[in-house]
C-alpha cells in the first residue's frame, strides 16, 4: 500500500476524531468506522483514492442528515 494511501487513511481517521469529540464525545467511534470504510473500500471493493475519498464524503453526509434529524442539545 503506498504512503500517500495511508496518509489519506490518517487525516480522515483523525478528521472523524476531531469530529467525533466535537458533535458526539466520541471521537474514537468515528475515527474506527472511518478506518473500516477504507478497509472495505481498499480490500473488498477495490476502490482507488477517489472512490475512497467518496465513502468519506458519504460518512461525512450522513453524519450530517443525522445531526440534522436528532433533536437539538440543552
């Protein structure tokens, strides 16, 4: 797997921490399901960077549409 693969793998994993602390106190969480996107994505599927970056979008986009529909914090 090259090096610029694994560097994406990272700053998604991070940026889904990041998020994850912020919206949820769980960054963990997101940052595991992010890593197992590309897993899926990378082994299963046999998706480039593009089709990767892709499922990202889509975790972000339905994190979003979550966040949308739950109730608002107090």
């Amino acid at each position: 797997m090259p090096y610029t693969t694994l560097l994406l793998i990272i700053c998604c994993a991070v940026f889904y921490y990041r998020v994850g602390e912020a919206e949820y106190s769980s960054g963990w969480l997101l940052a595991l399901v992010s890593v197992a996107l590309w897993a899926i994505g990378i082994f299963a599927f046999k998706f480039g960077w593009s089709g990767n970056l892709l499922l990202q979008v889509g975790l972000f986009l339905a994190l979003t549409c979550w966040n949308m529909m739950r109730p608002p914090r107090k």
